[in-house]
C-alpha cells in the first residue's frame, strides 16, 4: 500500500488512504494512524456497516523517512 500511495501523490497530489474497516478492526487500524471518518452522504446500506477511516500520507512519508516529492519526469 505505501508504495502506491507516495506513488499516487507525486503523480495526483493524493494526500491519503481511506480503508472502509470490517467491524471491529477500527483498532487495528488506529495502531498504523489511521482515524475514523463521519460519513455525510453515499453511505451504503449494509449490515454490518464498514467504518470508513483515514491515514495522511503525510503519515505515511513519515514512517518511510521520504524527505521530500521527487520531480516529475
């Protein structure tokens, strides 16, 4: 996943991941920075419902030790 995260950041500006969780995995996933998001429109209708979260790539860049965006080619 972090590999085509950065990979879509330097190319699409993308400034994080979204995982909609199973229920009961939310702490799994707040172990690796992950926090919950409050969905306002679109959500699905089933049972059990997912519990969307979200990790910053900024997180992400972090825990690689990337410095900085290369150049584009």
């Amino acid at each position: 996943m972090s590999s085509v995260a950065i990979e879509l950041r330097e190319k699409l500006g993308c400034v994080g991941v979204v995982v909609d969780t199973k229920p009961g995995a939310e702490n799994y996933f707040s172990r690796y920075g992950f926090v919950g998001l409050e969905v306002i429109e679109g959500a699905l209708e089933e049972r059990p419902a997912p519990k969307p979260m979200f990790l910053p790539l900024s997180a992400v860049v972090q825990a690689l030790g990337i410095s900085r965006l290369r150049k584009p080619n």
